[in-house]
C-alpha cells in the first residue's frame, strides 16, 4: 500500500475523514509525476500527532502537521476557513471545525481545489476536472478576492499556465489586470514563480503573459528597471542561462540583481550577454575562457554562425584555460618576462586555439621568445 493511503487509513480507522487534495490531484489526472501530497482532514494537529509516530509540527498555527513515512514527507491539514489577509500573503487568523466543502472554497484555482478519498473517488465541488479538460486556470469564486487575500496567486496563475500549457480564465486574467500589483510579495516568491515561468517548455506564453498583465511593469517598478516596448523572444534560447542573458540584453543586470539571484547565476548571465555583443575573436574567447567550456557549447543558440563557430573551435581547444597550459608562471618569469602576465596566459591561450597541436613546452617557449624578441612582451 502507498504511504498515503496509509494515512488515509489510519486517519479513516480512527474516525475521522481523509483527502489527498490539491496539486496531486490535478498532476495524477493530467497524467504528470506527482512531486509532493498534501492530505486534508477534520482531525485537529494534536490528534493527527497521536496518530502516527513520526510527525513535524511544521505550521500548527495553520493547521498543518508534517507526517514522515517510507522515507517521504506529506503535509496533513486540518479542515479549516481563513481570517482576514493583511498582509497580501497570509491569514492572519484560521478557524477548524469547518466543512470539507468551505475548507477546499479557500483555495486559489479550481484545477487545485479537486480531491480523491481513500476509495480513489473524485471529489469536485467547483468545476474543477471540466477546468482542468478544457485546460483552464479560473479563480474559484471571486478573482478579484482570492488574488487580494495572496498577491503571489498573480504569479501562480501565470506560471500554471505556462507551465501546464493553460489558458487563463477571461474574469481571472481580467482581476490581474486591473490590480497587477504585488509589492507586499517578497522579491524571493515571484523570483521562484518567474523561474518556472523561465525554466518551462514556452517561455515565450509566460512572458507574454505577464507583460499583458500588468506584473512584468509592476515588477520593473518595483525594481527600478526601465519597461521594454515588447518582452524579449525566449523560446529559441534553450537553456535557463540562456534566457537569463536575454533578459539581461533587454532590461540590464540590475534586473537580476534586484531578482536576488545567485551572484554566479548573475555573473553567467552577464558574461553570456556579454559574449553576443563581442565583435572580435579574441575578445569572444577571453570572456568566454571566464566560463566554463559546458556553459559556453550548452548556450550555443545564443550565437549567430560567426559565434559558434568561434566557440565550438574553443571547446575543442586542447587549452581552455591556463592551467591546462604546457606552461606556467615559473616558466615565464624564467624567460625573463615581467609585467602584466595574464595577458601573456591569454596569448598563449589563443595561440593553442589556433593551433592545436602546439601545446608542448617548446613550442610555447618558442611563441614567447618570438614575441619578446619583436618587443611584444617587456623583460
């Protein structure tokens, strides 16, 4: 039996009622991989933490208890209806002791308020699986209430869609519109929903969807960042560096960093818009030589034919950076060289491009030599 008809079980045999609800449901009828299972039931934490053996009181406040089991995490929730949100994102109060009916009225879409009992019937009091077959994304209730109760329900929508390959619901899509705003998000929320958006199989759908909403501009704003005419095309970059860099080409690098993302994330975004504005060979190398060589082949599609040419014959280079040099600093400072050496590495570099089989000691002394005798190098 599978861990979460366990707990079904167990909550059942004791008295009380058991749903998987939610995301699982949804992802089990669209024939996807279920990642995590949230359960919702009528049994209060404490009694849910009598129930089984191992158990995290991740978020008793709202009713959640974490129940570990094979090795697998699941969050229980306890029947319940909201309070008030004051703060954009969170109730400030819940009430238990609600019905199955209310308890699944608080959540954001309909294709997320469907649930299975421990029989495997479907239960679906808002329209839910008609939604979820005419692939739509429709707020349950009033749009314009569910999105002030959680701003970053915005974002989720989008994501979903995209995501899922969704349309979202005129009424929906219209309550986004009219209040796109979500500075009471943390930056780190959206950032999380935007790189899904990134990271699905249609960018391009996401984009567009968030710059016709009005959150790409309320983003921007909040970020002091200059709104383009039209969002960048992401959909011929087929990695998530990729789309990064593109975005850094379109709204500058202050986006990223406002995004707070990773400083190596940033940095490789930056690097790569940096390589599509290079004009020389020996300017595309050196600041590609700052990445690594899977970065560079695995981005390609950033390129025009002149670029990937250059960096294909980079990837094959026996020398890609200098400690796979036949060379190195002792032996320059041997031949008498002073100076700025890392311009020397770089020669070096470039020449080993050129010219593949030239990687030996010899050869590269001989390289310098020429050089320092025309007076390219100081001594």
């Amino acid at each position: 039996m599978k861990p979460e008809d366990e707990i079904l079980r167990t909550l059942k045999e004791a008295g009380f009622k058991a749903y998987i609800v939610g995301g699982a449901v949804r992802d089990r009828l669209l024939g996807l991989e279920i990642k995590d299972i949230d359960i919702a039931t009528d049994a209060t934490p404490e009694e849910v933490i009598e129930l089984f053996d191992k158990t995290v009181p991740t978020g008793l406040k709202y009713g959640t208890v974490e129940v570990l089991k094979d090795g697998r995490s699941f969050q229980v929730t306890t029947f319940r209806t909201d309070g008030s949100y004051s703060d954009g994102r969170r109730p400030d109060e819940v009430r238990f002791g609600t019905s199955f009916k209310d308890d699944l009225s608080r959540r954001d879409f309909t294709v997320n308020a469907l649930a299975l009992d421990e029989d495997g019937k479907l239960i679906d009091y808002y329209g839910g699986l008609d939604d979820l077959k005419a692939r739509i994304i429709r707020a349950i209730g009033s749009p314009e209430k569910r999105f002030r109760e959680d701003g970053l329900r915005k974002w989720r929508a989008v994501r979903f869609a995209c995501t899922k390959n969704f349309k979202i619901e005129d009424k929906t899509f219209k309550a986004i519109t009219t209040d796109p705003g979500t500075d009471q998000i943390s930056i780190e929320r959206i950032t999380a929903e935007l790189l899904g958006i990134l990271s699905s199989e249609n960018p391009d759908y996401g984009f567009d969807l968030i710059f016709k909403s009005g959150l790409l501009s309320s983003l921007l704003g909040r970020l002091g960042v200059e709104e383009s005419i039209s969002p960048p095309e992401l959909s011929g970059a087929k990695t998530l560096e990729a789309r990064l860099a593109l975005l850094t080409k379109t709204y500058g690098i202050s986006f990223l960093e406002g995004l707070r993302l990773p400083k190596r994330t940033v940095k490789t975004a930056r690097l790569l818009c940096e390589l599509m504005a290079c004009e020389s060979e020996k300017k595309f190398n050196k600041t590609a030589r700052k990445l690594s060589k899977s970065v560079i082949i695995d981005n390609l599609s950033l390129f025009d034919k002149e670029k990937r040419d250059w960096a294909k014959k980079l990837a094959q280079s026996p020398a890609f950076e200098r400690k796979e040099l036949a060379v190195d600093g002792n032996d320059l400072l041997a031949l008498g060289l002073t100076g700025k050496l890392s311009d020397v590495f770089e020669d070096l570099l470039d020449y080993v491009t050129e010219h593949p089989g030239q990687n030996t000691k010899p050869a590269l002394r001989n390289f310098i030599l020429e050089k320092r005798e025309n007076g390219t190098y100081i001594t």
